[in-house]
C-alpha cells in the first residue's frame, strides 16, 4: 500500500523527457525490463471538504488529516465498496505484464530481454546495484505503473514512468511519464462510481484494457519516434479533468486513432485521450 501509494502521488510531478536518440540506441545491445506494478487493486482518490486527499486501496484505508470525522471515511468507504466487490478479481497486474512482454518481444527497434515483474518499487541504490552487474552496453528499462480514478472518480488514469540506464552513465538514454484517460462516466460523482460498478465491472474491465493497450503503444511509440517528433504536427484539445489543472489546453497530435489520440504536452509526457 505505501509503495502504490507513493508511485500514485509522484505521477503529478512534472518528468521532463528525455528521448532515445539513434545514436544512443545503436550503443545498446540487449535491453533488460522490470516492470513494476506495487498495487494489488485499484485505488481511489477523492477531494474532502477540508481539502484534504482521502486514498483508498486495497483494505480502503485511508490518508486523511486528524482533523476529519470518521464519519466522512465511513462514507467514502461504503460509495466504492461496490467498486471493489465488482472488480476483486480483475488482476491488472497480471494482464499488463502478459501484454508487455508480447508487445515488446515483437519490437524491432531494440532488442528486448524477457520481462522481470515485480510486486514492489525498485529503491534507487537498489537499481544501482542491479546495473552494475550488466555488461557493457546493455540497458536496464524500469517500468513502473500505477492505476487510479481520477479525483471526481469519472476517469481511469493509468501512469507509467519509464526509464532506460546504462552501466556507467549518470543520465538515463530515455525517460518519460505516460498517461491513459479513459473516457468520462457518469453525470456525478456518485453516478461514475455506479457506472464503474455496474454489470460486474464491465465498464472498468473494458477501460483497464484499453488502458494496457494504450499504455504499451505510447512506450513503442516514444522509443521509436527518438529524441524529437517531425515538425509542424497538428494540434490536440486536451480534456478537462479535476484533479489535473497542469494539463494544457491543448497538444501536439502524434498518433489520431478511432476515438482517441496519443498526444505529447510540452514537457514531453505522452497522453492517450479521448477525442
């Protein structure tokens, strides 16, 4: 719980790109991938009056200032308990990994070594300690991956932190934040939280998916493109979503799809809309 949880609150920082150029790329020889994914289940974040942040996962505990009543958690627990009764057995987890290492082993720009999984954060001097013992000119891709609602519970948000290090350089040959955004359920909060629980989880099921596969194409997409997007792309509105307010108005379009979009904000994160 305190890893995800970690992982959950350091997605809102701003990670500023730094992309894989071809030189960079020809050095490295086998590329090694961690993927990390310290949540069990879903968690689920909601404003209080006091504007504070409650989190939810796992057993629905709690981050919350002393100063709140139990009564506020008791009615946040009992709004997202249908959630998880409805989706205890979708293992995210499991079904993101599987796609990985099918996407990743069909990649022709680099040549990827079978996916390492891993219930838990890497710590930094553990990372060191792991890419000292590859050869030359091997890479290490850490992955590491968390899953939300969005504050007004509306969108499934899914981040990724990617990062590419090689033995013996201070700089990371690739780093990026990816992002999912479902799209927008339900007229009102507690209305989205019906949605995502009706019929089973349907609706989240299918938006966890898509998520997987939008995550993993915006990763073979950033590799590939290097380190800048050809000149004058056409512009993207990015939505609007509570909890956010450093999205921008709008971004460069890279990849139009049916419905959706993967676009690149100024920081050079990647996003997949809805358009």
């Amino acid at each position: 719980m305190a890893c995800g949880l970690a992982l959950l609150l350091s997605a809102c920082a701003t990670t500023q790109r730094i992309g894989l150029d071809p030189l960079a790329k020809q050095k490295l020889g086998h590329v090694k991938v961690i993927s990390e994914v310290p949540q069990d289940e879903i968690m689920v974040r909601a404003d209080i009056s006091t504007g504070g942040t409650a989190i939810a996962g796992g057993m629905v505990g709690f981050l919350m200032d002393t100063q709140i009543l139990e009564g506020r958690q008791i009615t946040l627990q009992d709004a997202i308990e249908p959630l998880y009764a409805a989706v205890d057995d979708h293992d995210f987890r499991t079904r993101l990994n599987q796609a990985m290492s099918a996407a990743l082993a069909n990649d022709t720009s680099l040549n990827f070594a079978t996916v390492e999984t891993s219930s838990m954060l890497t710590m930094p001097a553990q990372a060191v300690i792991y890419l000292n013992t590859l050869p030359k000119n091997q890479g290490l891709l850490r992955l590491q991956t968390s899953y939300t609602l969005t504050r007004e519970f509306k969108h499934l948000q899914v981040t990724m932190h990617a990062t590419i290090a090689t033995k013996g350089s201070e700089t990371p040959s690739y780093k990026n934040t990816l992002v999912y955004l479902s799209a927008p359920v339900g007229k009102d909060n507690a209305d989205a939280l019906k949605s995502w629980s009706a019929d089973g989880g349907a609706l989240y099921r299918r938006a966890a998916d898509e998520a997987v596969q939008q995550i993993l194409a915006m990763l073979k997409l950033d590799l590939a493109v290097g380190a800048s997007d050809p000149a004058n792309l056409p512009q993207a509105k990015m939505p609007v979503v509570i909890g956010m307010p450093l999205l921008p108005e709008t971004a460069t379009l890279l990849q139009p799809q049916q419905g959706r979009a993967i676009v690149r904000v100024a920081s050079g994160q990647l996003y997949s809309i809805t358009q």
